[in-house]
C-alpha cells in the first residue's frame, strides 16, 4: 500500500500525538504506583515516536527490533540524538517483553535517565526515583525535531 504525501503527513501526525498521549497516561501510571504498566506505556510512547520517525524516512518494518535497530543505526550513531535514547528504548522494549513483575525491578528502571543496557540484577537496593526518567521525553522530543 501507498500513502500520499497527505496520508504520509496525517499517519505521522497521529503517531506523534499517540505517543505523546501515551507518555502523558505512563506518567500518571507511574504516579500511581502501577510500575508494571507504566514501563508499558512508556515503551509504546517511544515507540510511537520512533515509528512516526521511520515513517518520515520511509522505512517500515513490522518488527520492533528491527526499528530499534534502524533508530540506532540513523539516529543514535549518527549523533542525531543522544545516545542515552538508544539505551533506554532498549531497556524499555526488554523491560515490556520480559515476565519480570518485581515492583523493585521496575522502579529502579526509573532510577535514572541514564538507563543500563545491561539486565538488572534482582535485589538491588538503592535510591528508587520519584518519578520517570527524561528517557522517554528526549525520544518524543526528538521525534518532534525531526518531523
């Protein structure tokens, strides 16, 4: 299927708004304590964001590795946004796709705006965060810079 150039236009509009929407609704997950699901929607924010990037460049895939790699390959590596965004859609989409439910794992995942890329180990104890990191934030706001 084809999109014109207005289909092209209103396509990403919408997943930029979707994201945006989704980022509003993890936030107040988070606030609420719902950990589990707010890692969800933060990583459907960024998603979003990400795939109305890749729209923008005419690049689809239905697979979400496969735009993960295609966002680090033309945004993170090039320097077009900060490498810290690479890492932390990567934690999110392990965090999303994995069966981990403890409450500690997932607010150290907001314990920093610099996320490891590297798994968390379990029982790490330390300052839990007391709210989302700028993760998600800088990918939606690149999103926006680039479209």
């Amino acid at each position: 299927m084809t999109l014109t150039q207005n289909e092209r236009a209103e396509l990403i509009k919408h997943r930029v708004e979707k994201s945006r929407s989704l980022h509003n609704e993890a936030l107040f997950l988070f606030d609420s304590g719902l950990y589990n699901t707010s890692v969800n929607r933060i990583y459907y924010a960024m998603y979003h964001a990400v795939s109305a990037l890749a729209l923008k460049d005419s690049f689809t895939t239905s697979k979400h590795l496969q735009l993960i790699g295609w966002f680090n390959r033309e945004y993170v590596k090039t320097g077009r946004t900060d490498i810290n965004s690479g890492k932390y859609l990567t934690r999110a989409f392990e965090m999303r796709s994995s069966k981990i439910s403890s409450i500690a794992s997932r607010r150290l995942f907001f314990a920093s705006s610099t996320v490891s890329p590297w798994p968390l180990a379990p029982g790490i104890s330390g300052h839990i965060a007391q709210y989302p990191p700028s993760g998600a934030d800088s990918i939606i706001a690149a999103s926006s810079d680039f479209i």
